[in-house]
C-alpha cells in the first residue's frame, strides 16, 4: 500500500499536461483583453470616419 501511494504522488505526467492548460489559459485571457482594448479603439476610428462623412 505504501509503494501505491508513493507513485501516486510522485507521478508527473498530468503535471505537463496542466501546465500547458494554464498557459493556453492565460494566453487566451489576454487575447480577449487585447480584442476588447482594439474592438474599442477601432470602433472609435470608425465612428469619427463616419461622422466625417456627414
């Protein structure tokens, strides 16, 4: 019973696989705060473009 609890937690293959996770995590939250910064700019310019226009 001893050696199954110790390989049990001295296993690191799902530790890779969770710090990849973490990664494609952080990495997508900060795709989504640059789209939402441009989509805010961008839609600035569009708007002054328009009025332009006018």
């Amino acid at each position: 019973m001893l050696k199954l609890t110790r390989t049990v937690f001295t296993q690191q293959e799902g530790q890779g696989l969770a710090e990849y996770a973490f990664i494609l995590a952080l990495v997508a939250l900060a795709v989504v705060a640059g789209f939402k910064t441009l989509g805010t700019a961008l839609s600035e310019k569009i708007d002054e473009v328009a009025a332009s226009f006018e």
